[in-house]
C-alpha cells in the first residue's frame, strides 16, 4: 500500500511521449479452449508480489467462478508499475481496473465513479470511512474505491518506558509532554535517544504536523507564499530542529523502526508499516495518537490505496462488479493480515476497535477528517515536493542547521 512519491513528473512525462494509438480498453470476448466464450474480459493490475500476490489470485479465481460471465486475468506489475500504468494510459491500452494513489497525475485517464455509487444506495458509500473519500478524489469526482490505508501514530518501547519509569503516553496529549517525556527517556549513557524522526521525511507525510498546527504548505490555490513560511510552519520546523539541538532527539534515514528495533529509541511516529517489523523483531512496543499543538489538534496525513476503472475500460460493467467484490466485505478481511480494512461493516465485525493497537490508527482516521494535501492542490508538486526536501535536509542536517524562517522564506518565493 505504501507508494513513492514524487514521482508525477516522470510519469507525466511518459504519458505523453508514449504514442496516442492504440488496441483500446478491455475486450467484450474470451478464448478458452480454442473456443469464443463471449465473457466480458477484465483486466486487473497491481502493484503487489509475493505472498500478498498469491492472495490476490486467489480472490481473482473467486470472483471468476461466481461469474461465469465474466473472465478477471491479474496483471502483476510490481516496481514496475507506474511506469506500465502510464504506458497504457499513454496508448489508450490500460487495464480496465487497477490499483491507484496518484489521482492527481493519472485523474484524467479515470472514470468517474459518482453515478456508480449512486447506483449502489446511499450505505454503500457510507459504509467507508468518510475521510478516505477525500484521499480517493480528484476535481470534485470519485476516482476510486478506497481499498486499504494507514495514518500515523507514535510508536514507543514499553521496555524503555518501564526502565526510566516514565509512563506511557495517552491519547490527548500535546508536544510538549511528547518532549518533556523524550527528555526523560534519553540516556546517553546507554545511546539511547528518547525521540526519533527522519532527517529527511517525505514532505507527502510531513505536511500533517502543519496542519497540527493550523497550517499547511499551500492555500486552496496552491500558493506556498504566507503558507509554507507562516508563524505556524516555522514553530512546526523550529521544534523539531530544537529537539536535535538540545540532544534528546536523532533523526534517522528511515522513521526510526530500525533503531527501536536495537533498543535505541524510545518513540517515533510512522504508518502501520511498522507493526510487522517490530513484532519479529521481538520488541514490546505500543501505539498512542500524534500529539497535539497548544490551540491545535491531532492530524494525520492518509496514505490511502484505491482501485480505479480505467476511461477507456471497454467492459464497464463487468469492470464494476469486480470492483465491488475486491472491495466488499469478505476481500477486507482476506487482506486484513496486511492492510487495515476500510469498511465500518469490517472494524465492527472483526472488533478491531477493540485491537489495542489498530484501534489507534482508527481514532486518527476520523480526526483527520477534512484536510487535503498539497500534493492534490499543487500541479508541480514533484518539484515543490524536492525544493521541501532540500529545505528539511538544510535545517536537519546537524551540520547545516540552518534557521527555519530563513529557509522558509526562499521556498516561498518559488
């Protein structure tokens, strides 16, 4: 589910150096044995391999033999696949349904998918999490069913917490306690750091402690300008930096998994990606929700995963009801053991509000409700996604250092 970022222009620019010829959508035929079947033929990609692969076939076959009308071939794309994608879309020759996360590059080569759910009845839809839409959506218009996600909590060592005989954190509590309680846990003695963060962070995922704080990179129109350098990003950038300066925080190259896992970092905040490492790993770790600002709150950015209809699908129909089924209720709890279900329906009946891990990342869906990142709102975001990560290298690198505002102001100048 997880997905690079930053790589629209690359994409963009297969989309139109590829030729805009091509043998169209997928087909109304099938052959089997020799023989035309006159099934309505869905082709399906993703982005997944491995054991998860395996699943997803499995579920194709399924969905083969409650169809007999309709024949579903997976596409495994792998590390390939935004290439592949855009190349398809390039030649009019796209999978009828696949996986998606950049709506924004690729939201003209979707079909909207509004009037089917309106088809479907209101509690169709109202059966997602209402903040999943908005990740799903581009110009006002569905594009995608939301199929798994994750938001971002903070991860802590119990062990580390029960040593320094600190007490684990509870939800609703502010940066500051999240500094006070680092502090505490730091032992230099044993190389131990209470706080950890990347040095370098996705500006996609780091866009959320802004938006904490009351802020974000951009306006409604995409405007860095009194944005990205206001009063609130440059407390947001100022406290982090503080963190490294007064010794009680790391950063990393990674979130900080890799050094929880070694026993040496109390906290660091990241996607339920973690959760599996840190179990084999062995470590007794807990999850608590982001802390908030003074005056502020705790957000979350999303980093959601769809399926989408291709525009130039020529088996529509046929591409919607496979869409339902790898959505429905029982595909969420077959993929339950590697994404988090996004069905309401799903969370109650599997009671995983009473997980006392995944019920955090639920309680951060429904907080973060209503906030769209710059990257929906800013066409050149893979270059203003660079220019912001140049700008968190120069004021976390412990050998630049350099004055948050300063920094901020040249950004927004571009």
């Amino acid at each position: 589910m997880q997905k690079t970022k930053g790589r629209s222009m690359f994409v963009l620019a297969i989309l139109f150096s590829v030729f805009l010829s091509g043998c169209g959508g997928g087909t109304t035929e099938s052959v089997e044995g020799g023989k035309q079947t006159g099934k309505s033929v869905v082709r399906f990609a993703t982005w997944d391999s491995d054991e998860n692969l395996t699943l997803q076939q499995q579920l194709v076959d399924e969905f083969n033999a409650a169809h007999p009308d309709i024949k579903v071939s997976l596409e495994a794309y792998g590390s390939e696949y935004d290439t592949k994608i855009a190349a398809g879309m390039g030649a009019k020759d796209a999978p009828d349904v696949m996986y998606m996360w950049n709506y924004p590059t690729y939201k003209d080569a979707l079909e909207p998918l509004d009037a089917y759910l309106e088809k479907e009845g209101a509690e169709f839809k109202e059966n997602y999490y209402e903040t999943l839409w908005n990740y799903n959506t581009a110009d006002g218009q569905v594009l995608g069913l939301p199929v798994g996600y994750t938001t971002h909590v903070v991860y802590y060592n119990k062990d580390l917490f029960d040593q320094a005989g600190v007490p684990y954190p509870k939800s609703g509590w502010t940066w500051n306690d999240l500094q006070e309680t680092a502090k505490k846990l730091n032992n230099p003695a044993d190389s131990v750091s209470g706080f950890a963060f990347s040095g370098t962070p996705d500006p996609y995922d780091f866009e959320m402690f802004l938006w904490g704080n009351g802020t974000a990179y951009v306006d409604d129109a995409g405007s860095l300008q009194g944005n990205v350098n206001s009063g609130k990003s440059i407390e947001v950038l100022s406290m982090f930096q503080n963190m490294l300066k007064e010794g009680y925080a790391i950063t990393t190259e990674g979130s900080g998994a890799t050094e929880m896992k070694s026993g040496k970092v109390a906290m660091f905040t990241n996607g339920a990606w973690s959760i599996g490492s840190l179990k084999e790993a062995g470590i007794n770790f807990g999850v608590v929700e982001l802390p908030s600002f003074n005056n502020g709150s705790a957000v979350s950015i999303v980093s959601s995963s769809g399926i989408s209809m291709s525009k130039d699908s020529k088996s529509k129909e046929a591409a919607w009801e496979f869409i339902k089924f790898w959505t429905n209720d029982e595909a969420n709890k077959a993929r339950i053991d590697y994404e988090l279900p996004v069905l309401k329906s799903v969370v109650e009946s599997e009671k995983l509000q009473e997980d006392e891990i995944k019920k955090v990342f639920y309680s951060m869906l429904e907080k973060s409700e209503g906030y769209t990142p710059a990257s929906f709102k800013v066409e050149n975001w893979s270059e203003t996604a660079e220019s912001l990560g140049l700008v968190f290298e120069e004021i976390f690198n412990p050998s630049t250092m350099m004055d948050p505002k300063a920094v901020l102001d040249e950004i927004a100048q571009q």
